[in-house]
C-alpha cells in the first residue's frame, strides 16, 4: 500500500519526537497500520534547525503554507501553537482537503467549533489526541472506551507545571513563589508561565473533554478558572492534617440544569490515586453510569509521550483514510447533528463541598457567630480544627485560624454566607475558599 | 440508519449488564454511533429467567445455535463462557458471516489463534474488550492508544478475586484460608475458586494483553503461572517492611530473546501506583519506548462494568460494520501478516529481582555460607532484614527468618542457589521466593 505522506508545521520538542518515533518505530507502526507514514516535508523558520533533525533527505521549508498548500501531503500535523498563525494553516489545511493532526489545545478550545464544522463539511478528519495529557490517550478512553455510558463527570491533573508546583510545595513545605523559580530552572514551568499557573492550559484540555464526555460544543469562554497562585502553604499543611491534598483540577460535571466546567485547586482525599499523582505526571478520572470509575495516568507533556498521541492518531486514520466519512469516529465522538446545547452552569449555581479558613479573634462567642450563619444559608459542617493562636501569630497574638470542612451546598449559598461572615468584627481577614470533591 | 441487529448468548450477570446499558442508554450510544444497537434474540436455558431481564418484546430461545443462525442478526454477543459450546458458537456464528463481540477470556487465551483466523477468512470482526480487566478500554489503549510506540512491557493486577484476597490478608492480617472464606460469602470469590487463586484467570487475560502489545500469537499453554495460594501473611508483613506489597501480578516484557509471560505474585514498591489499588479493583501499566509508562484503572468485573466494554466493542463496530476490512483495527492492532513468532521464555531464562525468606539455625556462619552461595551465582544482595528468634518461634527457638533483596539476576541462577542453599544443615525448611519487579 503507498505510504500516508506527513507534513510537519513546526521541528521543536514534539515536531521531532514525532520525526524521530516514526524514524525508530516506522517498522513496528506499519505492522500495525498496514502502511507506513512518511515525513515529506516540514517547516520551521530556522531551516538549517530542522535539517539538523530531519536530515538533508527531507524538504524543509521556512514557509508553513507551502506545506499545507504541496498536493503530495495528506495529513498535515500542526505543532506550531497559538492561534492565529495556527488557525490560517489548519484551515487551510482542510481547505486542501487534507487530514489534520493537532497538539494544539488552545486553538481547539478557542477555534475548536468553527475548525471541527470545516473539516465535517471537507470530510476529512482532526485528530488532537496530544492535545490532551500528553501520551495518555484519555481522548480516545472518553471518546471511545467509555461510549456505553452516560458520563456523568470526570475530573483531570492535566497541568504538569501546577501539580509539579503543589507537590514541591507540600512535600518541602516551600511557598509557592520559591517553588516556581525552582520549576523553572528544571524546565518544568515556562519564562512566562501565566497559561499553566493561572489554569488557563488546564482549561483549555477541559473544555476538550467535556465536549467529548457529554456531546456539547467546546465551551471554553464559559469555564471558571482559578489558578494556584494564592495558594497557601498553610492551606496544604492544614488540608493534610484534615486528610487531604490539594491538587489544581480540572472538573466537568453533567447536572440536569446544565454542565459544570471549572479549574480551581481542589481537596482531593490523600488515600484517592490521583492525590497520589506527583510531579509532573498527569491523570484523569472519569465517572459514566455503567462502568463506574476509571482512571488514567502518564505523562501529560514531553517530546516523544506527545509525540507517541500525534503518532497514535495518524495509525487510526491510515486506517480509514481511504473510507468515507460515515466509517470514521466522530471529532468529539457523538454524531455532530446530536451535539446538545446544555448551558454551562454558572459557579453560583454549582454544588460542591468546600474548605474554609478564617484568621479570627481569639474570643468567646465567635464560633457561635460563625456556624450559625453557615446553618442560616443550610450550610452543614463536616469537620472542623482550629489551631491555637501561638501556632500561628505567637504567643499573644489573640487570633486563631478556624479551619471548616463543609459537606455538599450550592456555591451561591456559600458567597453569601462568606460576605456575610467577613463583614463580622471578629472576623480578620479575607475567608480562603477551596473546593473539596470526593472523586468517587 | 438501519439499527445493528444484536444476539446475546447468555443473559446472566453480564448479559443482563449487556441489556439494561443498551435499554437505558440507547438514546446517547445511537447520539455517538449514528445508529441504534437493538437486541433481537437472547438465549438462555431458563427461558423464563431471560425474559424476566428483557422483557416479553425480545425472542427469547433455550438453544443458542439458533441465534446464531438467526438471519436477522448482525453481532452475536457471546457470554456463556468456557472453552466448548461457546467454541462452537463462536465459529459458527463466524462461519455464517455474523460479528462476534465476547467476553470470554478462556476461550481466546486457548483457541484465539483458530478463532481469529477464521474471522479474517469471512471479513467479520472478533473484538473482546470486555474480556480483560472488565470495563477499563485496556485493550484499545494497548492496540490504538499505544500505536505508535515499541512496548516493552506491561504488568496488571487483572483478578479483582485475588487482589481482594490480597488487601484483605494485609490490612487485617489473616491467612489466606480466611480470607478466602470470607470472599466466597462475599461473593468476590467464587464456589470453586482455582481459575482466580491459582492465577489462571489472570494468565488468559496476560496471554490476551500480550498479543497486542507485541503482534504475536496468543500463547496462553505458555504462561508460567503461580497463583496465591501458598502466600504466608508473615511474607506480606515482611514486605511491608522493606517497603513493598505483594500483588498477584500478570508480567509480559518483550527482550532480545523472547516474551515473558507469568502471573506470580510479586513485590511491588509501596509507593508505587500499582500497590495502592485494592480490593476488587484492577489497574494495568504499560511501558512504551515513546509514551512511558502509562496506567489504567477500574472495575475489573462485575455486570455493568462489564457490559460497558461489550457495547463500546458494539460501538465501533456500528461504525465500520458496512466498510471493508481493511478500515478496521485488525483483531490484535497488527496486521495479522506482519505478527512475529517471538518465542516465549522459559522461566529459567527470566531475569527479575527477588525477594527470600529462609528459616535459619540462629547461629554464627550461616549468614556467610548464604551470603556466598549467592555471591558464586553472581546475585547481588539490595537489602536484607532479619527477625529475632523470639519473634518467630519462641524465645528457645534458635530459629530466626532471613530475609533477602537481590538485584536482578537470571531465574535459572536464583533455582541453582536456592538448591544450594536448601541443602545446608542450617537452613531448616523450603526457602519461600517472591519475585520483586520495579515497574519503572
């Protein structure tokens, strides 16, 4: 059979994990796809750079459009990041009529609906198994391992950047600060690491498989995103003590009103297996009615672990490249006429449990304040530690850090009932508010 | 879209799971396959029994040839289990041109290489996802996730029966025997429960995984197998203390020279993700040269969980059911042509890590006699812990436990050293070995 010739846009970290893997693996891949996937040609400015990756037998071309407009490539795998630049090429990619294979997350998340209606109309597919976790392929688990269910949520470390930083910070008790500056001298956080310590990276590979798990459009300009950079050491040590772990999670639920998609630090049981995912590594839990519980985990980021999902899904689509579209699965795995228009729940009216620690005086009466306006807004306790004034200001401090588990309440109630408990004298400063999940 | 016409054989635990997802979940199975999955027949010795699950609708016949006979049906679902009938079955419903989804891990660890064949000569599809590890897309990680990589390994606690055994003879202490007894009123374990304790089940289900992790054959006849039957508590308390586990591991690594293929059970670090997962519940790791490592996790038995896989296999299916072969995944995710005839090596061959306990005089020079015999096998000691006399036989005993962590060495060395050692006068009983395997 002829071989799937390959178009690269980009020769960074994964451009050349995937040259390099389907250069070490190109026997092994054919034995499985029955055809074997050939680099004709790739771009990148520096075009002696690439060479150096690709070697001389391989055009090289500083103009990405040249590859998505040569008549002699079939899929073109897009590397290059961002959105704009990206975005002219994948489209005119399908324009072409040629497949796409991406690793770009934010184009999908942002572009995701008008890029997926293109290739629909053209008949020819998007891939972007590497947009996500990295080598786990958790698009294809949700998409296709789990399509008996009805998925009712599912929840992802799919940062490595943040978790590296939150088990950094708990395991050296360092601030958050400190343990950046480390994370980017280990090439584990970027110069400028806003997307990944803000969660906006973590939002965009939600959004992705939210729209997978429930059949909705890609919503990302709906979702709530908190990052990790307020967080507290003293929010982790007390959480550990309480049994918990904070991780930054990225969750999406399907409630009757609507779908939940947030990204928010999170209290996650410490004897739950994703409390115990550390480092870099990435894992996502996902819930369908059936099957109950599964669990992913690997490496969400890296040169050839990504490259191992680019790879991935061009072997799928060597498969049925030559079939029509009907025999090929959905981009987001449900037919694109059953997508639903399920809103995106706003935060107020989500229902979680949550961890809340107040600085206050240490005086009688002031616990009675507190519970009895959780109890007025139907908030009921789970557990509670408070921690004596010398631990946390010295000996005469006269404050105490009151620390609150809650069981299960709308998040509406709960912005009411904290404005309302900040406004109380005894009350000392701004009330820390993290969610707590139990996964199971 | 005309509707997939379904059969199922047997309409037990599994086949009832198999029923009530396609009844419930209809609606958001045919939004993703486009199609619906309608059962036409089911059959079931007690005829009655069968339509108490599906109602008075659906046909219900006490002799399963005559659904795969039927011409009015498209996939024949196979959940009688065993090696004879469901044979039988299987290959006549291939014979007539009909699609077979099963959960029968026995049956393709033994005859899967007959079966297989015969669907590719009629162009039909055999696709057993629910046949290892339950509703956990295993199967489609391994031949489509990992695509693109060369795996060198994978290890899975696959028999949720000896996993529970296994936790519950470490977290309470109690011998094997107990705990047997009370899985059997559990229900975790079967009435006659030597297919899971004596590592059978879990040997099917390698034999399965390896396959497709490597393009060879099915080689079920083989598998070294070890179930747990001999396991002493005070090994997993041992263990503990050198910081491992044991678990009933299913091993397959691909060298130079040829396949592992055992279920043993095995010391697993403490702190490794595959140590934490307890009770009933199942988790593979694979190893690919491009991905790493990368874990699956969930319920590995059970109806729902179960049908979960039958009807993801349904739905793929559903979506290349009218293409020609070539666009489907190939039953082991190589083409069947290009499938290797590595040989599986014999235990003495394997090179793995271990753990010893020698029950030993308490007296000077033994620990030397010991400690050299392994030195001229060429075994390195990783550590060694040894308990006092008094803990383990009375303060009179002059008996004390050695125990041993070698790095790794030959099998076929480790059998000459123990012989040796077994020999000594100051060695008083068998030497009980435990393979110890990283999984990094």
């Amino acid at each position: 059979m002829q071989p799937i010739r390959v178009g690269l846009l980009g020769v960074g970290t994964v451009g050349a994990g995937v040259f390099n893997v389907l250069a070490r693996n190109g026997d092994e891949i054919e034995r499985r796809s029955g055809r074997r996937l050939e680099v004709v040609q790739v771009s990148r400015r520096d075009v002696a750079a690439a060479h150096a990756v690709v070697g001389a037998q391989v055009s090289v071309t500083a103009d990405p459009f040249e590859v998505v407009n040569n008549p002699n490539i079939d899929v073109v795998v897009e590397l290059i990041g961002g959105y704009t630049l990206a975005k002219d090429l994948v489209l005119q990619a399908i324009a072409n009529g040629k497949h796409v294979v991406t690793a770009n997350k934010a184009l999908l998340a942002v572009h995701g609906s008008e890029i997926f209606e293109a290739a629909r109309q053209r008949s020819v597919v998007v891939a972007f198994e590497a947009a996500v976790a990295g080598g786990i392929p958790i698009i294809k688990t949700l998409r296709e391992g789990m399509s008996a269910n009805r998925v009712d949520w599912l929840a992802g470390i799919i940062n490595g950047t943040t978790n590296f930083i939150l088990s950094e910070m708990r395991s050296k008790g360092l601030s958050f600060a400190e343990v950046l500056k480390q994370a980017q001298a280990l090439g584990y956080a970027e110069a400028d690491p806003t997307f990944d310590i803000e969660g906006v990276d973590a939002a965009h590979k939600l959004s992705l498989m939210s729209a997978i798990a429930f059949g909705v459009q890609v919503q990302f300009d709906k979702a709530h995103i908190e990052g990790i950079t307020k967080l507290q050491t003293a929010d982790i040590r007390y959480a550990e003590q309480l049994g918990y772990r904070i991780k930054l999670l990225g969750i999406t639920k399907r409630v009757e009103a609507g779908v939940e998609l947030r990204v928010h630090p999170t209290l996650v049981p410490s004897e739950h297996l994703l409390a115990n995912v550390e480092g870099p590594m990435n894992a996502v839990v996902a819930h369908g009615d059936a099957v109950g519980t599964v669990l992913s985990y690997g490496q969400g980021a890296g040169g050839e672990p990504t490259a191992s999902a680019v790879v991935a899904d061009m072997v799928d689509l060597a498969r049925v490249i030559d079939a029509d579209a009907a025999h090929r699965v959905p981009v987001l795995g449900f037919q694109p006429a059953s997508l639903s228009d399920l809103p995106v729940l706003a935060m107020a009216q989500v229902v979680t449990s949550y961890y809340l620690r107040m600085r206050v005086k240490d005086q009688a009466g002031v616990l009675a304040q507190l519970t009895s306006i959780l109890a007025e807004h139907n908030i009921s306790i789970d557990a509670m530690l408070q921690r004596e004034a010398a631990a946390v200001g010295g000996e005469e401090s006269h404050q105490t850090d009151l620390i609150v588990l809650t069981h299960d309440t709308q998040e509406g109630q709960m912005d009411q009932a904290i404005a309302r408990m900040e406004a109380l004298d005894a009350v000392l400063a701004p009330i820390t508010r993290i969610r707590k999940e139990g996964l199971a």
